[in-house]
C-alpha cells in the first residue's frame, strides 16, 4: 500500500466515523436522575434491539437534568423529585409525569436484631434522626416493640451526605409524620442534619451501617434487597404494620390521587391504604410542552410508550415498582400537550 | 583578469545572498519558536485568568447574599438557603495540615534513606513500590479508606488513641470518642499516603543533584550522615525541597473522592479529631449535582472559589519563604 492510498483509506475511516457519529447523534438524549438509571439503560437496551432506535441518558443527577432540560441541551430530563407549577414554568414550560417507582426503607445495624424484627412509626423514626431519641431502648422504641430484646447501645444516624433524591423522599417523610422535622430541618435533596454522619451514595450509608452497631441509615429497597441488609418494618398512615416491597409500594402509588395533581407534582410518601409502604418514591421525567425538535421529541415519547408498555417485567427484575396501568393512561393522554413549532401534537406512536 | 573578477564577485554575490537567505530562514523559524513558546507559556494565565474569573462571576450572588459572613459561618442549610463556609475551610486546613505533619518527615526520611544509606540492590524496588502508590486512582483510595482502613482504625487503633489520652487536658478534647472510624483523623491519614510519593520522588530527585565532591568533602572532615544531610544535602536542595512539598500540599487542599468517602461528611465543628467533618472539596463533589436553585450552586462555586483563594496564599507563603531563606544564606 503506497502512501496516497493509505491516505485515502484514513480519510474513508474518518469519514466513516463522521458518519457513525451522525448515528449516534440521532438517539434519543436525556440527562439526570441516577436512580432510575438502570432502568432506563435496561429499558433502552431492550428497546434498541426492538426498534434499532438507541438512548443516550447521562445519569447525573436530578439538579443537572432540571438544568440541562431548562437549557434545551437535552430531549429530556429526569428527576426524582417533582417540580412544583412555578419550577415548571421556571423551566420555559415543562412538563412532568412520573416513571417508575420504588421505596426507600430503615436499614440498622442492633445486637440480636434480625430483618423485619423491628418495627419503627414516623414519629419515632423523625426523632431518631432529630436525635431526640437516643438510645435502642428508648420507651418510644420500646413500646411499638413490646417482645423485642433492645440493647442499651447508643444510635449513631447515618444520611446521605451527597445531595439525592432518596434524601429528598425520606425527609419529606418525616416531615409529614413529625411537625417538628417539619419546622427544624425541612425536606430537599441535601438538608442540614441535626446529628449522625454522612456517607457518599447508597453503598456508603450502607458500608457505614453494616460497620457499626447499634447505627441506623436509610437507602433504596432494591438496594436493601439486593445486598440483604437489615431492614425495619414500619407503621404507615392507616396504623398498620408494614414490609417495604414493590406490592406496598403499588399500593401506595394506587391510592394516590395523581388525577387531581397538579402537573403531576405528587410525593407519594405517607401515603393512605392498609398496604401502602409509608417512604414510596416516584421518579419523573421532564419534557418540555413547546419543543424546536418534534422529530426527537416523537422519538422519546414513543420510547417512554413502549417502556409503559412493554418495561413492567424489566422493572421487577430490577426491583422498580411500575406506575399503575391507570396512571400510565393519565400520563399518555397529557402527551398532547407537547407540541412542535407548528402548534401540532408531537406524535407518540 | 576582468574576467576572473568579475567571476569571483558573482561568486561571492551568490554566496552572499546564500547566506543572508538562509539566515533568513533561521530567524523565521526562531521567531516561530519564539511565539510559540511564548503562547504556552501565556496560555496558562489566560486558562488561569479565565477560571479565577468565572469563579467570581459564579460566585457573586452567593458573595452578595452573605458577604464576608460566609466565610465565618459554619451553617449549610439548603431548605432556609443559609450558607457559610467555615466548617468546610477549617476541615480542609486540619485535614492537609495534619496529613502535611505525617508525610513530610516520612517522605524525606525515605529519600534520605535511599539516597545515602540504601544498598543499590534494594533502591530501584523501593522507589519504584513508592512512585507506584501515586499511580493508584484516589478512588481507589477512597474505597480501600472506607472498607478497610476505617474499620480498622475503629477496632484498633482509636480506643486506645481515646484511652491513652482520656486525662491529658488537651489531647482529652483533640482525641474524643465516640470513634465511628471515618472522620478528620481517618482522612488526613490516607492523605499524607496519597502525599507521600510526591514528597519522596521529588526530595529523592533534588538529593541526586547534590555533588558529590560536596559530600565527600564533609565526610572526609568526619561528618556522620545526619550531620551531612542536615547541613550540606537539604540546604543546597532547599528550592526543589519545599517545591515537592507544596506539590503534596497543594494535593492535600484539594483531594476530593479519597476524603468524601472517609471524613464523615458532617458541617458540624467538632474539637475531636475523631469526629466525622468535612472539606471544601468534598462537600462540592458530594453536592454539586443535585444543587437546585440559584443561592445553593453559588454557594458551591463560592467554596471553590475559596480553596482557590486558599491554594493561592499558601503557594505565595511558600515563595515569601524561600524568598528570605535566599536572603539569608546570600548574606
């Protein structure tokens, strides 16, 4: 091969690399939540095998889509904490709706204290984490826990220390159940703690709790799951005792009233039914109402139909709880209302 | 003969106007050298310039909201939007201080020892194991700190660190329980590892340029090493010494994932060691993603604009330093 050929071929590879890239260019592109994830990249793959159509989703955080979505650098955003009417409009009117599911659950770390031995209320779980109750043996420990053998060991708290959306559902918790959290620390992704230490990630909390007797933390139920850790049980707002998995989850995610929300902005924590699991999280995606690229848009929307369609299974196996059939419905008949520059519905199918 | 002449000033015309054409050449491709150097070297302040720049303008609104206040106000309360910085500063300052306090002695008595005592079988295994410990990811670190190093220290080494200490009136406070094992003390430990082998390859490189005949000449006037160490090796290596040893300071500001996993990460103040606490650099990594609002990544941006201050003023200590050990050893 002489020199002139060799160049013409690098000049082809580069070529065909412009071209590939095009390709690439072409998926649909979204950015933000890290906990919904793997779903979503389980979800794409699968979908990419059905339609040949690929995702490119930056998993960086709820702050980063809201703010890449609010740019328009992406098709779509995701976020595990739902924006209020003002944020929305904030965003150069956006609209949500919610994806997927899961829960969120105590995990401990107590001498003689097995999965599911302990049974924790809001109150109690809020002044653990106010700091008001101090050690396992506490009277308000104690007396939703009548048979237990609780050690006089203190409670170390353990949080999230990196801002999250897990965080974000679990103070918005105990906000709900506790007037005093309500007042003194509040609910976001990132509060101020009044005691314990923090710990980078799910795995971090998770380590910490593991390590430490006589701690408590609070991560993902597919996480608590997958690494079997000791989990509570806790009494929700029917005043029933409760497991946290995907059935209490859909439970709390049926009684919720997503039809009279406000753009869908509904934190399904504490929420009414007998089964429902007190800390159930939503996870959302943000699109906005008047898009320039109708063509992506149309693109997305029809992903996010086949995910309601075809991603329930999928979601299981990663220990996700899928919305309800009758929210699925809600939220695809709101997708008329995403429109491209000629005023025209963006077609989801 | 005119001929000849003439012949011979063409010749000498020729090989005159040769000549200034070639030097021609030269001093263009000097002066593209020339340029070109001078654009790297500019570049630097230009990038420089351009961050201290847009960490001002990124931290303006935050500076306007707190004013100087947020620099002496350890509060960090992203629901009422109240920031102040100075759990974090003081978390950085403790942690690279205490780690600067453990490394820099290590790092030189391995240098030394490699460059005066060490058998030559041993020296290349040596420093190749320590210029290996700066090739390890600080994840790596981080992960190793919180699975490993934090356990152990928290069943080993901190109730008896609590014990021994428990009547000593300061150190009763600095060395308080409870020990969770991750905290200040955890992370200022990995921190002088992480250091360690930019201190020791650095001292180690500027004790090979001491002559040899300077050293020979204190041992033959019956020096022992220490002695020759102290007064021939690390003064005539003083410049290259203190320039390693704001490399690692320099990293110990700002490492980031190594300490997020093991400090704790707490805004509170605490006088123990022990206790869970948190950097500027940490608490940016930890939050910056999910910062929401306005007031809240301002703030972030303010701290990093703050450990720039902070680096700043410790690289200009570090040239007023050398600049008066000049002064004296020239007088």
């Amino acid at each position: 091969m002489n020199i002139k050929s060799m160049a013409f071929a690098s000049a082809l590879a580069v070529a065909s690399a412009v071209v590939a890239t095009a390709a690439v260019a072409a998926d649909i592109s979204g950015a933000g939540a890290s906990f919904p994830y793997p779903i979503y990249a389980k979800w794409a793959d699968a979908y990419k095998k059905d339609t040949g159509n690929g995702l490119n989703y930056q998993s960086i955080g709820s702050g980063g889509g809201i703010k890449q979505i609010t740019a328009r650098t992406v098709t779509f955003g995701a976020s595990d904490v739902p924006l209020n009417a003002k944020e929305l409009a904030d965003g150069g009117n956006l609209m949500q709706w919610p994806m997927v599911m899961g829960g969120i659950v105590p995990v401990i770390n107590v001498e003689g204290v097995a999965s599911g031995d302990l049974t924790l209320d809001g109150d109690t779980l809020a002044k653990i984490f106010l700091g008001e109750v101090k050690t396992w043996d506490d009277a308000a420990i104690k007396k939703l826990n009548p048979n237990a053998k609780l050690p006089s060991a203190a409670i170390l708290v353990v949080h999230r220390s990196d801002g999250s959306g897990t965080t974000f559902n679990f103070t918005n918790y105990l906000g709900k159940v506790s007037k005093t959290w309500a007042e003194k620390v509040g609910s976001k992704t990132a509060v101020e703690w009044p005691t314990g230490l923090g710990a980078k990630g799910n795995e971090g909390v998770a380590n910490n709790v593991q390590q430490t007797k006589g701690s408590i933390g609070y991560v993902e139920t597919a996480y608590a799951k997958q690494n079997k850790l000791t989990t509570t049980k806790m009494v929700n707002h029917d005043g029933k005792v409760v497991e946290a998995n995907a059935a209490g989850v859909q439970a709390a995610a049926a009684n919720a009233d997503w039809a009279k929300s406000d753009g869908f902005f509904l934190i399904i924590t504490d929420q009414p039914g007998a089964a429902a699991w007190p800390i159930s999280a939503s996870t959302f995606i943000l699109m906005p109402k008047e898009v320039k690229d109708a063509a992506a848009a149309s693109e997305a929307l029809k992903f996010f139909a086949w995910a309601y369609k075809n991603g329930d299974k999928m979601a299981d196996e990663l220990d996700y709880v899928a919305m309800p059939a009758g929210v699925k419905d809600l939220v695809m008949s709101k997708w008329a209302d995403i429109k491209g520059a000629d005023g025209k519905a963006v077609p989801a199918k | 003969m005119a001929d000849v002449m003439t012949d011979r000033t063409a010749t000498l015309e020729r090989l005159g106007r040769d000549r200034a054409s070639v030097l021609r050449g030269l001093g263009f491709s000097d002066k593209i050298f020339n340029t070109l150097t001078w654009l790297a070297a500019v570049s630097v302040l230009l990038v420089l310039g351009a961050v201290f720049i847009s960490l001002i303008i990124g931290a303006y609104p935050a500076l306007q909201a707190f004013g100087f206040s947020f620099v002496t106000t350890a509060v960090w309360n992203p629901n009422t939007d109240k920031y102040g910085a100075f759990a974090p500063i003081v978390g950085t300052l403790i942690t690279a201080f205490i780690a600067m306090l453990i490394a820099v002695p290590i790092g030189l008595g391995i240098a030394i020892y490699l460059t005066e005592r060490c058998p030559l079988l041993l020296r290349r295994p040596i420093s190749i194991a320590i210029e290996l410990l700066a090739g390890i990811p600080s994840i790596i670190y981080g992960i190793w700190g919180l699975f490993f190093f934090a356990p152990f220290m928290k069943e080993n080494v901190y109730p008896s660190l609590i014990l021994a200490f428990s009547h000593v009136p300061v150190l009763a406070d600095l060395f308080a329980g409870p020990a969770y094992g991750i905290g200040t003390l955890t992370s200022s430990l990995i921190l002088a590892v992480m250091v360690l082998p930019f201190i020791t390859s650095v001292s180690r490189d500027v004790f090979d340029t001491v002559p040899p005949v300077l050293k020979e000449a204190a041992y033959g006037q019956g020096f022992t090493t220490w002695e020759v160490v102290k007064n021939i090796v690390i003064p005539y290596t003083r410049v290259g010494l203190l320039g390693g040893v704001m490399l690692a300071l320099g990293r110990a500001l700002g490492e980031t994932m190594a300490v997020t996993f093991v400090i704790g990460n707490a805004d509170k103040l605490s006088t123990s060691l022990l206790a869970p606490g948190t950097t500027i650099s940490a608490k940016i990594a930890n939050e910056f993603t999910e910062a929401v609002g306005d007031l809240y990544t301002s703030s972030l941006i303010a701290l990093g604009l703050i450990l720039f201050v902070i680096t700043f003023i410790v690289l200009s200590i570090a040239r007023y330093m050398l600049l008066r050990l000049e002064q004296k050893a020239g007088v």
